[in-house]
C-alpha cells in the first residue's frame, strides 16, 4: 500500500445519527466494535462434497443513537490483524530538522519506515496540502542506507518537484525539500512544471545507485 493511499485512501464511518452525541466532534466517535467468524456448511457443486467455509463479520454498532454499521466478508482470511509499526500510520511522528515526519509502512517486517510525509505539524496530514513532500529510503550496492526527497504533493499522489540528489541522513533531505518550499513560495510559479510521483515504495523500491 503506498503512502498516499496509506494516509488519504480512507474516509470516516459517518454512520451516526444527526444528533448523535457520543458522534463527538469529528462524527466518528463512539462505535462498539465486535467480529462474528461462521463456519457455514455447503456442498461443492462440481464433486457434490460436502464441507465447510469460513465466513467473517464486522459489526460496528453506537449505543447512544443505535446506528449499526456491518461488514460481511465470505472468506475468513480476509479479517487481519497488524498494528501501527507494520502500518505506519497511526505511529507516533518524529520530529526531523525543524520539521515533523509521519512513517509509511516497512517494506520488509523489522525494517522501519520505507517512507516518510514531511509536514510543519505532528498531526497527521488532512489532505495532500498540508505536505511539505517525502522522504524515502534505499539502499545503494555497497549496502549504504540514504535517502532521496520529493517536494509538496499534488492532489491524488505525485511530488511538485523531486531532486536526484541522494542524501545520507534525513535531516539533509528534509532541509532539501524546505529550502526548495522557501524557494518556491519566493516566486509563485516555480516548483510547479515537474508532475514527477513522490518516490514512495512502490515506485522505488529496487533503486541501487
């Protein structure tokens, strides 16, 4: 999943009554959140065996206005469990050269975060404005960890404007893409022509300088 989709690809259970109050201010507060597993008995039409299949449910329910939300998946394996390390988002951000970085999801377990939004807040990003521009991680032949930068990012995914420039720490590239953000807002239409994408996993993921 890329950090785009990782940060913007997910909309709030708006499932509340109107005059909900336990909604609370964002209107996504107060669900009870439970999960069924079924074993469903069927018959294979094509050898007419007999077996069973795993059916799993989500059930989101608010005891204050009685809305109920439901999910129903008929594979079981489809229900999975992970945390916020293997998600990266939801992880508490790291303060980075005067700025503030909010992790992508490892590309291998145990890895630490491919990726990073670069932001001027330590929360998480609303919309794609409020990124200053990502950072990513690779690993060159001689097995050195660097980094490269990309600055802002467009609505839907894709950096303003990305430098080749590749950087040993990520202090340096989170001071390229705030240089590059000062210089771009001193002359309003520059920093805009590039429609090159963030470098995020999915894009980078086998670069070896």
């Amino acid at each position: 999943m890329s950090l785009h989709h990782t940060y913007f690809g997910h909309q709030p259970l708006n499932g509340h009554h109107p005059d909900c109050v336990a909604a609370g201010p964002t209107g996504n507060g107060g669900w009870e959140a439970a999960i069924a597993i079924d074993e469903i008995p069927f018959v294979d039409p094509k050898t007419g065996d007999r077996g069973y299949r795993r059916e799993c449910g989500l059930r989101l329910l608010c005891r204050s206005c009685g809305a109920v939300i439901q999910l129903h998946a008929d594979d079981a394996d489809a229900l999975h469990y992970t945390n916020v390390t293997e998600l990266g988002y939801g992880s508490k951000p790291e303060r980075c050269a005067g700025m503030w970085l909010h992790p992508g999801a490892p590309l291998l377990p145990g890895e630490g975060p491919y990726d990073y939004y670069v932001t001027d807040s330590p929360h998480p990003p609303a919309d794609e404005s409020q990124v200053a521009g990502v950072i990513s991680r690779f690993v060159t032949k001689r097995g050195a960890k660097q980094w490269l930068a990309a600055y802002g990012q467009r609505q839907g995914g894709g950096a303003i404007s990305r430098t080749d420039e590749h950087f040993k720490t990520k202090a340096a590239a989170v001071k390229w893409i705030t240089a590059t953000r000062a210089a771009a807002e001193s002359t309003p239409d520059s920093g805009t022509a590039s429609g090159d994408p963030a470098p995020e996993a999915a894009d980078q993921a086998h670069i070896n300088p």
